[in-house]
C-alpha cells in the first residue's frame, strides 16, 4: 500500500510550460543563439536546469550553457514575471492527500530558488512533508532526488508512488524501483508516459484518489 505520494511540480501540479519555454527562448536570444522552437523546448523541461540546456544547445560548450542557464534564472525568477496557475483541482488533490494521511513530497527539477518561490506563491508549502530539487541531487532520469526523500522519511521504495507528466518522471521512479502513474496534461504524451513504465496516466488530477482507491483496495 503506497503511504508516500511524490509529485513533480512543472507540468503536473503548476501549468508553467509556456513560462518556461519563454524564459528557454529570451535567454538564447539574450546571447544570440538560435532560439529553439517551443516543441524541442518542451521536451526538455522536467531535466535539471543545466542538462536541459545542455541537451537543448547541442553545440553548446561549458561555458555557453552556464551563461545560456544564468539567463534563464534571470527571466525566470523575475519578479516581474506573472506568476504560472496550478492546474485546475491541484490544490483540491493535495488536501484531500493530506487529509487522508499521506505523506506528500516533491521531487522536481526546479532549482531550490524557483520550487520556494512557487511554494510561496501558492501557499503549498506546508502540505510538503519534503522537497527536493534538481540542484540538490543528480537530474532525473537518476533517481537519487527520490531515493532521498525516501531516506528522508525512513521510507522503503514500495511505499511511494511518483506522480508526472514526463519520461523523465516515470524513469526516476523505475530507476528507484518505486512505481508511478502519469498525468496526461503535461509535457509528453499518454503513450510516451506508459511507454516509460507509467501504471496509468489521468486526465484529471482528481482522479489520482480513484485511482488509489481502486488499485489498492488494501
């Protein structure tokens, strides 16, 4: 019976595609780079900053991707960008997690700076029994930022269920030997998610709790 429910953040509880693919395209034009189409940048969110960018700009060297990196920080912890909605009934979900005595983490590939920024833009802070961000482990697909969590809360891999939107998510968890399920809202697709081990892939975050109930009636 799974006691741990971990979430990505981008793409799965908060709608901030657009922000990001944004902020991916100024920092290229900021250093006369060809701006990457929103597709290939999409595809990349979800990895830690720095193997984003790396993978986004091939032929970019060390240096070009701290600097391409840097300039994204800049745009994205802006504060004057307009902050990016949770997706409809995310909020909803995790207080009916908590309320059922869940524990809940996050495990994304937000740097520390962005994931508290949101957290305390939306209040969320506080239903999180942990956190933790790309900048603190190995990216996903690795799945070190899980198997802290899991060491965090004296947990055993069979007890937490990973929640995303991407490959990237179901691999960390497959990597980690913990399941997971997929949301089909985000950033890849229903097939990609399953491809990559998802058990099932919502299209609704509410039916995360019907899901549960019904797989493990336990």
């Amino acid at each position: 019976m799974y006691e741990l429910i971990v979430f990505d953040w981008d793409g799965t509880l908060m709608d901030s595609e657009a922000t990001i693919v944004r902020c991916l395209q100024m920092a290229a034009r900021d250093l006369g780079v060809a701006e990457p189409a929103a597709r290939r940048a999409r595809d990349v969110i979800g990895l830690g900053l720095h193997e984003a960018v790396a993978s986004l700009f091939p032929k970019a060297d060390e240096i070009q991707v701290d600097a391409l990196a840097q300039q994204y920080r800049k745009h994205f912890l802006s504060k004057d960008r307009e902050p990016s909605p949770l997706f409809p009934g995310a909020r909803e979900l995790l207080q009916n997690l908590a309320s059922r005595d869940y524990f809940l983490a996050v495990a994304t590939g937000k740097s520390r700076r962005g994931l508290d920024m949101e957290l305390a833009h939306t209040g969320l802070g506080e239903l999180f029994h942990v956190t933790r961000c790309a900048d603190e482990a190995f990216s996903k697909p690795h799945p070190q930022i899980l198997l802290d969590v899991l060491d965090h809360l004296g947990m055993e891999k069979q007890q937490a269920l990973v929640i995303g939107d991407t490959q990237y998510d179901m691999q960390m968890a497959a990597n980690a030997g913990s399941d997971a399920i997929g949301v089909s809202f985000g950033v890849h697709t229903p097939e990609r998610l399953r491809e990559y081990g998802a058990l099932t892939v919502v299209d609704d975050l509410q039916q995360v709790v019907h899901w549960l109930e019904e797989a493990r009636p336990d």
